[in-house]
C-alpha cells in the first residue's frame, strides 16, 4: 500500500470516530438517537468489509492467517445484514428474531477467525499453563455471567436463562478465543491489531451483559439507544483491527515479548473479577442463585490457580535442571539422578554405570567458525545422544563440551560399550553447521559401580580418568572402560594435577616441522604441548587445553610454552619457531610486554618468533590486535592459522598485522586431483601471493595431496606426512643431516 493510501485509511478513521461522537451527542435527541446510531454502525461496518477484504489481500500473508482477515470482512457484511433485518417494516424483536439468528451466525464466523490464526511456538510446560490461564478467564467470565444475567433470571423467574445469558455467553466464547490469540501471540498479526480485536469483543460482551441486566433488573428494551452506542464501539475496535493490519510493517519478536506480559497478568484479572463479584453479592444482594453460582465459581478459580502455580513451579524446576543450549539435563541434574540411580540399584544388587564424553576438535570449530558454530556442534550432538540411550536412562551436559550418560541396571561393561558404540555410530553422520556438514568425534570414559558401592563423585571421576585413556589413543570416537591400573582410587582430580603441572616441570614441548616445497626442505618449526601425566602418560593438546581454559590455567600454560620455545629457538636460529597463542593470553593487559621481556630474556632473535593466532580472536576486540601491531614493530611475525574456517574477510588481511596464511586442514584433506577439491586451497594460494604472504598447507597426509599442493603453487607445508611432531633432539638430527647434505637432504627418512 502506499503512502496516499495509508493516509486514506487514517482520514476513513477519523471519519468513523466523528460519526461516533455525532452518535453520542445524538443521544440528546430521542427521537433522532436510534437512526443515528444504526447508519454509524451500519457505516463502520460497511468500510469494515472492505478493510478485512484489503488486510487478507496483503503481501506475505499465511494462508490461515488470510481465512482469519476474510472471516472478519464475512463479519462485517453480516452485521450490515442485522441491522438492515431489524429495521424492516414488521421486523420482531422478541427472541429468538432473525436478526439474533444473523448475530449468532456473526459471532461464529469471529470465532472462526479467532481460532484461524497461526499460534505462536510454545514449550508443553507454557502450553499447559495456558489452558490453566484461559481456564482462570473462562470461570471468572462465566461469574460475571451468572451474576448479571442467568442467576438473577432464575431467582426472580423474570425471563428464560437462555433469552437472558445467550448473547454473554456466546461473547465469553469470542473473548476465550481472542485471549487465547493475545496470550499466545501470532506471527500473523501484530500487537496492534490483535489487542483491537480482543478489545472489541469484551466490549460486546459488556454491551450484551448490560442488555441482559436491564432485561433482569430494569425491564428495558433489549436494543436501547446506549446499547447500540456499546455495539458501535466494538464494530469500531474490530475496524481499527483490520485498518492497522493493512498498514502494518511485519514484525518477528516483538509481539512474543509482549504477550509474556498478558499471559502473566491476565488470570490475575480475571481471578480480581471472580472475588470482586462475591463481594458486590455479599455487600448488596439477598438472592440465591447468585450466590451459588458465585461460589462455585470461586472454588474453580482457586483450584486452577493453585493447580497454575503447580505448573510454573514445574517449569521453574525443568529450567534450573536442564541446559540451556542442547536441552539435555545439566550437571546437577546428572549428579542427582546418579545419586538416586545408585542407590536404587544397590538394593537390586545391580550395577549402574556412567559415560564421560569429551567432544572432540570443539575448540577448534569454535575458535575459527565462531560461538554460533560451535553451539550447533554441541546441538548436533546432543540429539546424537538423545538417540543413543533408552528411556530410563539420562544424558547431560556438564559443560562446554563436556557430556555425561547415566545408564540404569546396566548388568555388564559389555551392555555400557553397547551404548558407547552407538554414540560412535550416531558420529559418523555428519552435523550440519552453518549449511557445511562436519564429521564430529568424542571421547567417552566408562565407569560401573561395583559391589564396594562408589559415590556419585568418584564414579564420575573414574569414567573422567577412562576418557582422558580414549583420548590418548587418537583417531576417530573411541571409548576406553576404568581399570584400577588407570588409578583413579583416592587420587586428585585432573583440574587439581593440572593447576600445578607447570610447576611440577610436567610439560613438555614437541616440533612439528614445517617443510618447503617441491623438496621437503626443513622451512621452520612447531612447538606443541604434551602433558606427561604421572599416571595418564603422554597427553595431546587436545586433552588438556580445554581443561586449562575453563579452570584458568590456560595463561600461565602459554607463558611457559613461549617462553621453553624461545629457548629452544636459540638452537636454531636459521628456523623460524612458530607457537600457538590462546584467546585470553591476547586479550591480557601486558600480553605484547610480555612477549618481548622473554624474547629478550632468552636471547632470541625477534624475527625467528612467529605468533599463530585465529581469525576470531582477532575480531573479538581491538585489544589482540593492538598487542600484534606492537609486536610487528618488534620484528616479531604473526600467521593466521586455521585460514579459511572463520570469520575471513579481505579487510581483516588488510588492516590487521598479518604475514602467513595457514590454510586449515580441512581443505588439504579435499584434495583429489579433482577441480573442486583443489579450489579453496588454490584460492588461499593466490590470496597470498596478491597480498605478499607467506602461505602453509596444514594436515598433509599423504603423497598425492602433496603433489597436488606443489602442482597448485604451494611453497610450504606441514603434516604427519613429512614428519610428526619430534623431540627437540631429533630435530637437531634432521637439521644435522640436512646441512650435511649440500644437495638439501630430504626431510623424511
């Protein structure tokens, strides 16, 4: 619609509501007030028709929420039809007319509309408490009824129930589905037009309750003059309805925020009115049906919303047991419903065992892809253990990628390895993530309770200790069951031995080096961290990195590694040395300070010092790229790393102090000799040379990926290929032969 015609619709407004206030001045007039009150209804409604025509007929609209607007124009057109009935010559007022006949068929067809509309998405919990809620609308609507029509009917025997109570009743349906609308929320029509529409059926239903108090208590006429002034008002809110859904800009949230509002205080309304009734009848009425009627009413009031508040207590419990992001229980939910599981199956002289799983390679997703990627891996595997376990069973997250399975009357390690095996099976399909489909991998610890009956804690450590065994293996999802040989008794947990593995001299760094291409000349190193846990043995990076980040340690775990690096680099000054830096060592006030007091200290020649970061913590904030930029000063050069999987843009490349585009692994792994699988790598290739990069292949695992590398114009790279990462002693072997060799010895052996 455009502009003009927006202005239009205002201007018919305004012409509708001045026709209202020409009706009330009317009022004034007897013999005048009725006509001018039916031709102001019979107005409204008539522009109605063409406004709920003109509301279904808009762009984008959904096909139910267009049979709601054209069951609203069919609503208006009936209207017109009522008041043309009742002013025919010999047309009858007593009930049931033709014109109540029409009515009735209006307010079916709102019903209709009401009802036709899209609900918005809700939770069981909060759709359970909605029914309470209407319920709580419906009783109080249903006493205010009794109070003003049906039970004074039958008290004074004045006029039937049905004459009296029909039009509020069939109102207090329409008020039912409307409040349901408004509670729930619709994508399909906005706040400011639902709120009309449920407005004007509640003033119908005022217009009718005091229709059918004058029948009871005053003897009036059933369509007096302030009667149809009510109606008019009610036709005029459903107009308002349709006018501003024509003119309406789509919403997507915002109407949902609203609602919750409604949806909480609406009950509270109706239960103010319910009590508010008992009270008027108390203070003023000697009736007996009233009372009756009210209080049955009261008891059902208060018996939903205690049962309301059961509910919400309900919800409130599932909320801070469960997590948030995968909707799996969380980690005290899990501590609980083990404790309960062992001692069930103690009593049954049964064993109940747990699962620890460690989701593999998440940091990495999560560091390069972004926090939206890797929340999608943790809901990707969340569903894979959902359908993993039976029914008694519960699994949990424990936190950031750490998950837990508790297996009831397990009876053997052979029925938990079951379980652990189809975990593996649901990893070998792919998780979407972001539309690319990724193969996910875990690490999963066993552990059964026994007939010495362990506590909830130490099981779990134990099955900790038997992942941490699985992760050591490598490859793709493995699980390893406790062994007393693992330890794992009365022994400290790894958070504990990992606080003082530094100061313990428990870490130790290896060199993976980096090669030229086409001859698998030594280029430069790199340094990565193992653990040598005591008991454990020799742990990855991937084993303990995680950890160290969530516990705090992760700072001072890179301050030692840098600082052991640059002293290895004295022996090889001719190298290049690259070390791994985390998000939180660059985001530290006196990273960059740092970083040259132990280049200085060790004596290591700055530009020897090459710093690999991610992409995403670059962008985080302006504080790790303040840090480089000092550092670049220096000498000392910065590779991205993983380039290719994160937020890469060319004016990151640009404006951010880079020198080496490291190109992830998982574009080396596509490449096939085929022309699709060598496009990112070959792109990443040219990149660099635009820009005056440095350029390394990461990953390269086989001989035909390192030719195709060569074949693309790659002048470096590195993998288990050439060699995996070595002790330093050895590297002082390679570089040993290498020199040698004046020919440039070969880097394999």
């Amino acid at each position: 619609m455009t502009d003009q015609a927006d202005v239009n619709w205002n201007r018919v407004l305004a012409a509708i509501i001045g026709l209202y206030v020409l009706g009330v001045v009317g009022q004034a007039f007897p013999v005048i007030s009725a006509p001018v009150a039916g031709l102001t209804m019979a107005a409204i409604s008539v522009i109605g028709v063409v406004a709920g025509v003109r509301a279904a007929r808009q762009a984008g609209i959904g096909g139910r929420a267009r049979r709601a607007w054209q069951a609203l124009a069919v609503g208006f057109a009936l209207q017109v039809a009522t008041l043309v009935i009742f002013v025919l010559p010999g047309a009858t007022r007593s009930f049931p007319a033709p014109g109540d006949l029409v009515r009735t068929a209006i307010i079916a067809v709102l019903l209709f509309a009401a009802y036709s509309f899209p609900l918005g998405t809700i939770t069981p919990l909060e759709r359970r408490k909605s029914i309470f809620d209407l319920l709580t609308v419906m009783v109080a609507g249903s006493m205010l009824v009794w109070y003003l029509a049906v039970g004074p009917s039958l008290d004074a025997q004045v006029r039937t129930a049905v004459e009296t109570a029909a039009y509020p009743v069939l109102d207090l349906l329409l008020i039912l589905g409307f409040t349901r609308l408004l509670m729930r929320g619709t994508a399909a029509a906005g706040k400011w037009s639902v709120m009309p529409l449920t407005a004007a059926v509640i003033v119908q239903f005022g217009a009718d309750a005091w229709a059918s108090y004058q029948q009871v208590y005053g003897g009036g006429a059933r369509h007096d003059a302030p009667e149809q002034l009510i109606c008019i008002l009610s036709v005029l809110a459903l107009l308002a309805a349709a006018v501003v859904e024509r003119n309406r800009q789509p919403e997507t949230s915002a109407l949902r925020s609203e609602t919750c509002l409604m949806r909480s205080n609406l009950p509270y309304v109706a239960i103010a009115v319910g009590y508010g009734l008992m009270i008027a009848a108390t203070v003023r009425d000697d009736h007996v049906f009233p009372w009756s009627g009210l209080t049955v009413g009261g008891i059902g009031i208060t018996l939903l919303v205690v049962l309301r508040q059961v509910t919400m207590q309900r919800e409130s419990d599932e909320v801070a047991a469960t997590d948030g992001l995968t909707g799996l229980a969380n980690r005290a939910r899990v501590t609980g419903h083990l404790v309960q599981a062992l001692e069930r199956d103690a009593k049954a002289a049964q064993s109940t065992a747990v699962l620890i799983i460690d989701l593999n390679g998440f940091k990495q997703i999560n560091d390069t892809k972004g926090h939206k990627a890797g929340d999608q891996l943790l809901t990707g595997f969340a569903r894979v253990l959902r359908d993993a376990i039976l029914g008694a069973d519960m699994a949990g997250r424990l936190g950031g990628d750490e998950f837990a399975v508790v297996l009831h009357d397990i009876g053997s390690e052979a029925n938990a390895e079951a379980v652990a095996r189809r975990i593996a099976a649901g990893t070998e399909e792919p998780i979407v993530i972001d539309g690319v489909p990724v193969r996910a991998s875990a690490s999963i610890g066993i552990a059964l309770s026994g007939p010495g009956q362990f506590d909830a804690d130490e099981l779990m450590h134990r099955a900790d200790v038997a992942m941490y065994h699985a992760k050591r293996r490598g490859g793709e999802t493995r699980f390893a069951c406790f062994a007393d040989t693992m330890g794992g008794g009365n022994e400290p947990s790894l958070e504990d031995e990992l606080q003082v593995a530094v100061g313990a001299g428990q870490l130790r760094l290896v060199f993976q080096p980096i090669v030229g291409l086409p001859d698998e000349e030594l280029a430069g190193i790199e340094a990565l961290c193992r653990w040598q846990h005591p008991r454990l043995g020799l742990l990855e990076a991937d084993a303990f990195i995680p950890l160290a980040e969530r516990i705090g340690v992760i700072e001072e775990l890179g301050r030692w590694v840098l600082r052991e690096a640059c002293t290895y680099a004295r022996r090889w000054p001719q190298l290049p040395l690259h070390v791994n830096v985390s998000a939180r060592q660059l985001e530290a006030d006196g990273f960059s300070t740092e970083v040259r007091t132990i280049v200085r200290e060790t004596g290591m020649i700055a530009n020897q010092l090459v710093l690999e970061v991610t992409e995403s913590q670059l962008i985080a904030s302006e504080v790790p790229a303040a840090h480089l930029r000092i550092l670049s000063d220096e000498g000392i050069r910065v590779a991205l790393d993983d380039f290719g999987t994160g937020y890469s843009s060319l004016k990151n490349l640009t404006t951010l102090p880079i020198d080496m585009l490291k190109i992830d692994r998982c574009f080396v792994a596509t490449l096939d000799a085929s022309a699709e699988g060598a496009a990112v790598a070959q792109a990443v290739l040219r990149l660099g040379r635009v820009l005056g990069m440095d350029t390394v292949a990461e990953g390269v695992e086989t001989a035909a990926q390192a030719r195709e590398l060569t074949l693309l114009g790659a002048t470096k790279a590195q993998g288990h290929y050439f060699a995996r990462p070595l002790p330093a002693s050895e590297i002082d072997d390679r570089i040993a032969a290498w020199k040698g060799n004046r020919y440039g010895s070969r880097l394999r052996a």
